[in-house]
C-alpha cells in the first residue's frame, strides 16, 4: 500500500497593514496619554484644595465656645466689627472685639482672646445713661449740698431766698425720665411735688443775694449782697413768724465763716480812723481780735482781700492783688502769690494744696509745702468746680466736658452729661460722689441726674 504524500502547511496570509491616511482622523479615544499630556494634570489645584480641607478640619476641632449677653439684655451683639447671636456660640480661636449695645445704655468693648477649644463668656452689667430730671424751676445757682437730706441748695432767680431741693428717696438707676429737649413733657407738676421736697430756707426775701457761704455743718448762712451788704441767717431760730437774720456792720468789707460755726474773718474799716483791720471775730461778733493792722496791711501790698478757710480752721486765704496766707494759730500773715493770679481759690480737704481759677479760668494749684504753683490745662468757672477728695476735683470744662481730674497725676476720667443737654447751657453745677449724684442749673431750672463713669473702668 503505497503512502500518500502529506501536503505541507501553509498559513493564512494576512494583508499587510495599510499605510494610516492622514485625512483620517484619529480617535481620541484610542490614543495614549504622552509624557507632556502627564505633565499637565493639575497637581497645584489638587494640593490647594487638600490643603483647604485640612484647615477647615483643623479649625472645625478647635472651634472655641463663645457666649455673650448682659444684664439687662441687649439688643444687639457685635464680634470683630460683625452682628452676631446673643447667647452661645461657636467661633474659630483668636482675638475678638466684643461690642454689647442697648438703647439707653453705655455700649460696653472689650477685647478678649479665645484659645483653642476655648471658653469665653462676656456678660457684664450695663450702665444707665444719665437722664435729667427735674427738680424745681426758679433757681439760678450757687449750688451747694443740701444742709438736710440728699438734694441741694441754691439762690433762686430773683435773688431774694435760699431754696432747697432733697429727694424724697433715692433714685433708682435707670427709673429716671428725661424733661430736657423734645421729653419736656414726659415729668409732670404732680410728679415733681412726689419725687422732691422744694422750699424756701429763708421766709423773709432778702435783696439781691450775691452769693452764700456755708460752715461744714451748714446750720446758718453767710450772705453777701449784691451791694455789699453782709448778714448771717440762722436756720435753728427758724419759726412760723420770725427768722434770725442780722447784718453786718457797713464797714465790715468782706467775711468768712469758719468750718465749726464758731468764728468769722472779715476785713474791716475803722470809718473813725480811717485805717483797715483783719480782724477774727466770733459768730456773735462780741469778741473781735484784731489780727492784723494797717501797717502790716500796707506792708503785705493788698488794698482788699476776699477770704476762704482751711477745713482745720487753721489758715486762711486772702485773695486781692496778692495771694495771702495767714496763719490762724502762728498769727502771721505770708505772700503765696505776689501777683494777682488767682481770682477765686479754696484749699484742698487735706489743707495742703489751694485750688484756684485765674481771672482767665484757667485751673491752678499751689502746693502749699512747697509753694510750688502749677497751672492746668484745663479752664473752667468756680459754679462747675466741685472738689472731693484732698486731690481730686469733677469739673465740666469749658469745653463741655465732664470729667474727674486729680490735680497731682494729671488723670482724667470721663463722665456722662445727659445727651439732650448743651453743656453750655449749664450755669452751675454740683457733684455729690458719696450719693453718686449730680445736680445742675439749666435756664434757671435745677435738675438731677445719676453720676455715670463714662467707660467700664475695666
């Protein structure tokens, strides 16, 4: 049997690839990324955003706890300059402007730093604004502190009597209303007789009343006529039908009573001889001690002086073409001042110091160890001058402020005047600092109001 011959293989054959025509687009979707085409994917935006979200990761875990409200509560809340919630919430940590306002309150700043999962709370108690209230109409100055009860004392407009004006209670803080301006009508008659006991301390008019002088105790008044005439009025003989009330001597030039009540200083004029005396005296004018005479009179330079005691009744202070110091106790008499600087000046609690007013207004001090003189910054008027404790004086300026000056370190602490109020509409003004209370004269019109540190003092 023969073999058949097995026919060799051969394999298909496959077309040889056709040259790519290049008027054939190409896919994209076939073609492979190139070196350039990786070098372009944007790393750079990938990394920004991976940054972003870490720090709002980071910030979201050290989100700080915040709370801020006041007593009584506000209206609105401020942080870093922006409105935000009052109460509880959440803020990223770093420093923040707090700013809590309320209508009819001091807007009360402070900044504060909140730390990293921090706890901040702001919660202070807001002050009242001051508002004016009424008191009684009819008085045109010369303030003092009442001689009975919380209130206080002045001339009234027809310069004829003494009135005095206390509170029946205390106001309350923030129970004030304000009468000045467009609120004229918010206090009534009926309200001013309930709130305020008014009086005339003198029952006879008296003519044309300059200006009062008072002991500590204020149990009688030293008065000064416009004319000159000098008289004293003594508030325990007071009855339904009479008052004590005599005056002076005509040849008695100018006076001062002594903090006690016990005695006067007085310049007088011998009409008979023709020659000036200073001379102490009791308040009965029966034991006059002639202090100084002519000659020495002539010798100190001055042809009048007005006076003013030291709190210790120690020394007096003679204010003319000179500055006198005269020493009660040593009976000697020295120049302070060889000019005549002071135009008004009283002594310091302390005694140590004469506080005074230039005829320009201008504050200015003499410490009296020393007899170093000092002139202040500052101008003002002897009706807006209150001095408190022995270096501390609370003065409305010229320039309407109110503030609080100690006279030895030169600080200044502001204080509020109600809003409605011109300051230069003030004639006189008083400040009572153990009641925390301030009375002034507006249009012959005395007012009350609550004495109001302008700031937290914090």
């Amino acid at each position: 049997m023969s073999t058949l011959p097995i026919p060799p293989i051969i394999p298909p054959q496959v077309p040889p690839h056709a040259a790519p025509d290049s008027n054939v687009p190409v896919s994209s979707d076939h073609r492979r990324p190139t070196t350039d085409d990786r070098r372009t994917l944007p790393w750079g935006k990938i990394a920004i955003a991976s940054g972003i979200i870490i720090l709002i990761l980071i910030g979201w875990l050290s989100l700080g706890k915040v709370e801020i409200n006041a007593t009584p509560g506000p209206d609105k809340v401020y942080i870093n300059g922006k409105e935000a919630k009052i109460g509880a919430q959440k803020h990223m940590p770093g420093q923040l402007r707090v700013k809590i306002a309320k209508d009819g309150y001091l807007t009360y700043e402070k900044t504060y730093k909140l730390g990293f999962h921090g706890n901040l709370i702001s919660a202070p108690t807001l002050k009242k604004l001051p508002v004016a209230e009424l008191m009684t109409e009819g008085v045109a100055g010369g303030l003092t502190l009442a001689n009975k009860g919380v209130g206080t004392q002045g001339i009234s407009a027809d310069r004829n009597y003494i009135v005095r004006a206390t509170l029946k209670k205390t106001p309350a803080v923030g129970d004030q209303p304000s009468v000045i301006g467009d609120r004229s009508d918010s206090l009534t008659t009926e309200t001013q007789s309930s709130a305020f006991n008014v009086e005339k301390l003198n029952l006879d008019p008296l003519t044309a009343i300059d200006n009062v002088q008072y002991p500590s105790d204020k149990r009688y008044a030293l008065i000064t006529g416009q004319a000159g005439e000098i008289g004293l009025l003594d508030f325990a003989r007071r009855d339904v039908t009479s008052q004590d009330y005599s005056v002076f001597d005509s040849n008695i030039k100018s006076a001062a009573p002594s903090p006690d009540g016990i005695n006067i200083f007085y310049w007088l004029f011998q009409n008979d001889l023709q020659k000036n005396f200073l001379v102490r005296d009791t308040l009965q004018r029966n034991q006059p001690d002639r202090f100084f005479d002519q000659p020495l009179i002539d010798q100190l330079g001055v042809t009048k002086l007005k006076f003013r005691w030291s709190p210790d009744g120690q020394k007096v202070l003679g204010l003319g073409e000179k500055t006198i110091l005269i020493d009660i106790l040593g009976r000697k008499a020295s120049i302070l001042e060889d000019k005549a600087t002071l135009e008004n000046a009283w002594f310091s609690n302390d005694g140590l110091t004469v506080i005074g007013l230039t005829a320009e207004s201008v504050l200015t001090t003499i410490n009296l160890t020393t007899r170093q003189l000092m002139t202040h910054d500052i101008t003002t008027s002897a009706d807006k001058l209150t001095i408190a404790d022995n270096n501390l004086l609370y003065i409305v300026a010229k320039s309407g402020e109110f503030f609080s000056y100690n006279f030895d370190t030169k600080l200044k602490v502001v204080y509020l005047i109600d809003a409605s109020i011109i300051p230069s509409d003030i004639t006189s003004w008083l400040v009572d600092p153990t009641g925390a209370l301030v009375y002034f004269v507006v249009d012959n019109k005395l007012y009350t109001a609550t004495l109001v540190r302008g700031d937290y003092n914090e």
